[in-house]
C-alpha cells in the first residue's frame, strides 16, 4: 500500500464516509467488512478507526445522513406552498424520488444474507416502476375514494 496522502481530518472522514456508503451499497452490512473500505480508501485500519469505533457506528453515521438528505428532501417540497394536499402530495413524491435514488439508504440496510435476494439482475427489480405507479394512484384525485373499506386500492 502507498503511502496515503495526508487529509486534513475532516476532509478524511468525508473520504471514508463516501467510501463506505459504495461498498455498502454495493455489498450490503453483512457483506462489507472494514478491511475493504481501508484498501478503497488507501489509508491503514488505525486511520479508519480514529474517524468510527467500528463498522456500526460508520454505517449509523451513513445512515443519519441518508435521513438528513430525506428529510430536507421533503423540506422542500413542501415550503413552496401551504395548501395542505399539495404539501402531502410534495412530500410523497420526495420520498419517491428519495427511494429511486440508487445509494439511497434503504438499498443497503441489510446484508445479502437472510431474507435478501441474491440475485438483482436486469429486470429483476420491479420496484422503482411499482413505486412510480402507486404514487401515481395515490396522488390522483378521486382514484381511491369510492373504494369500500378494506377494499383493494385501484391501479391506473
């Protein structure tokens, strides 16, 4: 390994930090261990654990940003207005656009261990379009309203 460039601190966390949140998002937290963020980032174990105690506390951290970036998301969607259904509809669609995004944080809150799905290839996650569409329906005036309790929604 090189001898890494020397960072000011703060510039080095945010490298780490930007660092992990690709291979977290690339690997899930089962699968992504401390030693491969040190060889990205080109710097030596001590370095990464004088920024984080561990693992955890880095993916905690990723993860308050991730719910910083949403919730200004939704803060401004909503201040350009004080009708209240438009104000809902903004916020929905924030929190659409947020869950498109691809290192958003619900992406890579689990490991590919249990429970998640090995295999993502082409055409295999239908998410993003199913989201796009119930936030269509949900939005629409009226699409919903006639529906009996515990009814199924309707779909455009």
């Amino acid at each position: 390994m090189a001898a890494p460039a020397r960072l000011p601190r703060a510039e080095r966390r945010g490298q780490l930090l930007e660092v992990a949140r690709v291979v977290f998002a690339a690997q899930g937290y089962v699968g992504t261990s401390m030693d491969e963020i040190t060889e990205r980032a080109d710097v030596s174990k001590p370095v990464v654990y004088q920024h984080f105690g561990g693992k955890q506390e880095l993916f905690l951290e990723l993860l308050d940003a991730e719910v910083e970036r949403l919730r200004a998301l939704i803060v401004e969607g909503t201040a350009s207005t004080q009708d209240n259904r438009t104000r809902a509809r903004s916020a929905v669609h924030a929190v659409f656009r947020y869950m498109d995004s691809p290192t958003s944080a619900h992406r890579r809150e689990g490991g590919r261990g249990r429970g998640e799905r090995a295999v993502a290839g082409p055409g295999r996650d239908r998410g993003p379009r199913r989201r796009r569409v119930l936030s269509r329906a949900a939005l629409r005036p009226g699409v919903n309203a006639r529906r009996p309790p515990g009814a199924r929604p309707r779909l455009p």
